[in-house]
C-alpha cells in the first residue's frame, strides 16, 4: 500500500511526458506553417524588417496584435486596398499561423536618424505625455522598450520605421470623428493622437524608430 501514491506520481509523470511534446510541437507547427504561408508577406513586409520603409515591420509583433489587424483586414474595418484583398482569402488557422512565425522572426534594430532635440521631444512625450492636454505617457501601454503587451493587444511599436508611424499616427488623428466605429483600441489611440501637433507626432515616430 505505501508504494502505491508512487505508483501514481509515476504512471502521471510517464502520461505528462506523453502530453508535453504534442503541447510544444503544436505551437512549432504554426510557426513553420506560418513560415510558408508568410512568402506572398515578405514581397512587402520582408522578414526582420520591411522592404519599403513606408510598410511596417511584423518581426517580433504581438502575436495577439496581429491576428486582431488581419481579422481587421479581412472584415473590411480597416481599410488598405492591397491588405483587404490579401487578408480576404485568409482562414483563421491562417492568420494565427502568420501571426505565430511573424511573433517568433527576431527584429532587426534600427538606427535614430533625427535630430538630438527632436529624440529628446518624442522621448518626453513618450516617458511622460504632456498632462496639460491630457496626452498619457505611451510608455504606460507599450512599456519602456515600446515591446507592447501581448494580452491586451497592445502592439510592439519599437523599431518601427518613422515614416510608417508617422503615416499611422496621422490616420489615427484624421480618423477622430470615426474612432469608434473602429475598435476600442482605435478609438484610444485617434482620441491621443487628435491632442498631438505634427510636430509631435514625427519626433515620436522618430524617437520609437530607435527605441530597445
């Protein structure tokens, strides 16, 4: 009778052994499914980083991010004529296997190109905000490496090209009186983004272009 609990603990750990590889494998097999299907992506997108500094980088991304926008895409809530029709034909094991191998691909760093005082303004608004216009401080969502928080769908924003940030932040300022119709998400960063000048709005792209 004592040997039988070890008995137990024995026959359990023996089926977990059984279990843990097909847990593992099953996130692998997304990610080498992704890697093939990410083939049409990386005309635009690359791999490490994107082949027009104008489109994003996907590298390192929010896995939860990612398959929220290309569920975006594909409904036709966010618009952008080539993603809608790559995005249409996508299943949703699809985007959740690009969605893997893009999360899992390494990002490529990038170099700060602006000036030292517009670093500095982007760096301001991004660590404090500016409280007199109610402009939150960025790094409370994104964090301090601008990494983004997978679980609440906040994205990496890091190492992103300016001119793709400074394209988006714009969108969502000139996108304030549809906000809502947009996604909650949306909605916070266009309600942000309306309190900012253009000025800043570039020295924060620039800023995050160099961000780790």
């Amino acid at each position: 009778m004592r040997n039988k609990p070890l008995r137990w603990q024995i026959y359990l750990c023996l089926a977990l052994s059984f279990l843990l590889p097909n847990l593992v494998s099953a996130d692998d097999a997304e990610i080498k499914s992704g890697e093939q299907k990410a083939m049409v992506c990386t005309a635009c997108h690359g791999i490490s980083k994107s082949n027009n500094p104008e489109w994003p980088n996907l590298s390192q991304q929010s896995k939860k991010y990612l398959i929220e926008q290309l569920h975006a895409f594909k409904d036709g809530v966010r618009k952008n004529a080539l993603m809608n029709s790559q995005a249409m034909g996508l299943s949703d094991q699809d985007i959740i296997d690009l969605a893997s191998y893009y999360n899992s691909v390494p990002a490529e760093k990038l170099n700060i190109e602006a000036s030292e005082d517009v670093i500095a303004l982007g760096q301001n608004i991004y660590r404090g905000g500016i409280q007199d216009r109610g402009v939150p401080a960025c790094i409370s969502c994104h964090g301090p490496k601008g990494l983004g928080i997978d679980r609440s769908g906040y994205p990496k924003i890091s190492g992103q090209n300016s001119a793709y940030l400074l394209s988006r932040l714009k969108n969502y300022k000139e996108g304030y009186d549809n906000r809502k119709s947009m996604g909650a998400n949306y909605s916070i960063m266009s309600g942000i983004s309306f309190k900012l000048s253009n000025a800043e709005i570039k020295a924060l792209s620039e800023y995050l272009q160099g961000l780790y």
